[in-house]
C-alpha cells in the first residue's frame, strides 16, 4: 500500500507551490502539484540515471513511444502512429506552438471560461484574438453551451483551444459532447487543440475520451497534448507530448518550436519512461485516495460551510469552489489572511470562485479547510 498520509515537508525545497510561502504559516492549495512522492520505482529508474552520472542530449527512447501507443489503444481504442508524437518539455509550451501553427495574426481562437490560465494569455503571445464562452451551470454539474459557442465563431476563428477534464472546474465530457465539439469544428473548419494533461486522473463513474479518437475527421485536424506529470505527480520534470495525425500541420507546429522549446532531458525521459512501465498500481491507489478527498470537499463545501457551493468533480485533484453569495472582494488575500493560499477564480475567468487543489495528505486538506471555515465564519 502506498502511504499517501505521510506529510512531507516541502518547504525549503525549492517548491514554487510551498516556497512561495517560506517564511510564513501559510498552507499552499494553489499549484497544480500535489503532496506525494512519486512511484517507488520512479523514483528507483531515476536513481539508476543519476548513478550513470552522464547527462547528455538524448533521444527519446523508443520504448516509451512504444508504451504510449500502447498505453493509448488499450485505454481508448486509439491507435496512434509513433510518427505523430512530437516532444514537448511542456504543455505550455504546446498551447503556445498550437495557436502559432493555426491562422494568422488577429484569427480568432476560442476556449471555455473558467479555464487553466494560460489558455486565456497564450492567444495574445501570437497575435491572436482570445474569444471566451462561459460554461453554465447545469443541474450541479457544468456545461458547455453550444448556442453560445456557435454565436461567437465568425470566418475569422481557426482554433478552438478545450481542455478536457477540464482544470478548474473537474468537468470530465462525456462521448455526446465531444461528438458536437468535434462537428462544430469540422463545419467551421476550425483546429482543435485538446489538453488532456488531467487524463489518467478520472474518477469512477466517468471516463476520459481522447476527443481525436472519435473519428479520422477530427483526428485529421487535431493536435491532442497529454502528459505523465500530473498523473504521477512529476510536474517538474517536463515530459510531455503532443501527438498531431495530420502531417501539415505537425509540420508546422514543430516548424515553429524548432530552434525555441528545447528537447526534454534524459531525466524527464526516464522518469516518463518509468511512470508508463510500472506506474498504473500506483496511480489506481492514488485515485481511491484522491477519490476521499474529493468527497470531502465536496461534502464541507455544499453542506457544512454556509454561502458556499460547489459542482460534481469527475475528475482532477482540483475543486473549483463557488463563494459569490459571500461578496468577498478579493478572493485571494481574504484566504491568504487567514492562512491559506488558493488560487482566486479571476486568473481562470470568473470572479467569485476560487480553486482548491486537494492532492495532498486528508491531514493538510482538514487543516486547510479548517482556516477556510474560520475566514468565512468572521464575515
Ligand atoms: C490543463 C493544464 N494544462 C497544462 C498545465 C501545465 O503543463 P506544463 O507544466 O506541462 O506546461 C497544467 C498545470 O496545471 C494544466 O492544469
């Protein structure tokens, strides 16, 4: 069994999640990174690495395009040509070569709000133009209103950047959906960019659909970015992949990271390598914790905590957190105030909310909630 429970001191680590508060009592729920160590034997192929001691350009090894592919087909029915994988030290870096590879400056692109910040910030990098859709609130659980989104499409749109299971609101789309995002795109000629960075962290009830699995049309005009680093927790090691069927257009993205994003390091490499060889144990134990957690934010914010509210989450170890009936003005330094740092909702579209990342030990995510219940119960 692995001991999820363990606290393990982060701080002076060097961790951006908890440094950021070093010299303060301050509990981190922000960044997505959780608590825990990574796989045991992650951790053993990272340590064979460092005992070879040379760290020199590297190839990506061949048998983790192998795992991938297979790890895609056996989950999804998916099969993916090795030659559609292009490596990336980041998905930020993915959603930035996505809308350079599509349109023109002042094209259109449009995501779903709330949403991961940079997919709010990444258009204007390239010149593009950022068109939002809020998601609704639909019978406790959010959805995507497809009018809206019609409404807002002009000759001038060329990507549609979605994120799915959707960071923050946990929102893992079903098979329905998918079908008319992915008609929308192939009657408005749109690429469709999906970051399935969330993928493997689904919670029972609901499974992930890759949206480029669906059929060759929207394959054809997909670019599908997916990741090991937030499944077994190895955000910091930058291994991720884009894969890209079509062969103009992963040209094109991987013209235009050429000689700009680096190539991942022999350390990501094995540690994705490992994560995709023997990490699955480790991950479906991870999700029945993960899984308590849940239910406990769930649980503290829809019944015990007055003027709060919150979504089913299907998925993520994020929860996006509704306090709009508590008129806070700012969201972040109210919690900061009383020892907590979350992320506020405006950096993700939506003023009023606020997200909480519960991937850590129940103990840090009790004492967490305690100060949140302790600022709410002052107002
Ligand atoms: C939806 C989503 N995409 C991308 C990232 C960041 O990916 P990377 O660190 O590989 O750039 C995150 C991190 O929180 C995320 O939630």
């Amino acid at each position: 069994m692995v001991d999820f429970d363990s606290v393990i001191d982060r701080k002076g680590s060097g961790s951006l999640k908890w440094d950021k508060y070093l010299h303060e009592d301050i509990i981190p729920m922000w960044v997505a990174d959780m608590d825990f160590q990574a796989p045991q034997p992650v951790l053993s192929a990272l340590r064979e690495q460092i005992d070879f001691g040379v760290f020199g350009y590297t190839l990506p090894p061949g048998e983790l395009v192998e795992l991938i592919c297979t790890r895609l087909f056996n989950r999804y029915s998916w099969g993916v040509d090795p030659a559609w994988i292009v490596w990336l030290p980041g998905l930020v870096s993915g959603l930035n070569a996505a809308c350079r590879s599509c349109g023109h400056p002042k094209s259109k692109v449009l995501t779903l709000t709330p949403v991961y910040p940079p997919f709010l910030s990444v258009p204007a990098y390239s010149d593009r133009e950022l068109i939002t859709v809020q998601m609704e609130n639909g019978n406790g659980h959010w959805i995507m209103p497809m009018d809206k989104i019609q409404d807002k499409l002009s000759a001038d749109s060329k990507l549609f950047l979605l994120c799915n299971p959707q960071n923050p609101t946990g929102r893992v789309y079903t098979g329905n959906e998918l079908i008319e995002i992915s008609n929308l795109c192939l009657k408005h000629d749109l690429i469709l960019c999906s970051d399935e960075i969330h993928c493997d962290l689904v919670y029972e009830g609901h499974k992930h659909i890759p949206i480029a699995s669906l059929n060759s049309e929207i394959s054809e005009r997909s670019i599908t970015l997916m990741s090991p680093g937030k499944t077994f927790n190895i955000p910091g090691l930058g291994c991720s992949f884009a894969i890209i069927p079509n062969r103009s257009l992963r040209s094109q993205f991987c013209k235009i990271k050429k000689g700009i994003v680096p190539d991942i390091n022999i350390l990501g490499y094995t540690a994705g390598l490992a994560c995709y060889k023997y990490g699955e144990p480790w991950v479906n134990e991870l999700l029945d914790y993960l899984t308590q957690n849940r239910d406990f934010v769930f649980k503290t914010f829809n019944q015990d905590i007055n003027g709060t509210s919150l979504n089913q989450i299907e998925g993520t170890y994020l929860a996006w957190i509704d306090i709009r009936n508590l008129n806070v003005k700012n969201t972040y330094d109210f919690f900061y105030k009383h020892g907590v740092g979350v992320s506020d909702g405006v950096y993700f579209g939506n003023n009023g909310f606020f997200r909480l990342n519960f991937g850590c030990p129940k103990s840090i995510l009790e004492k967490g909630i305690e100060r949140i219940k302790h600022a709410i119960d002052s107002i």
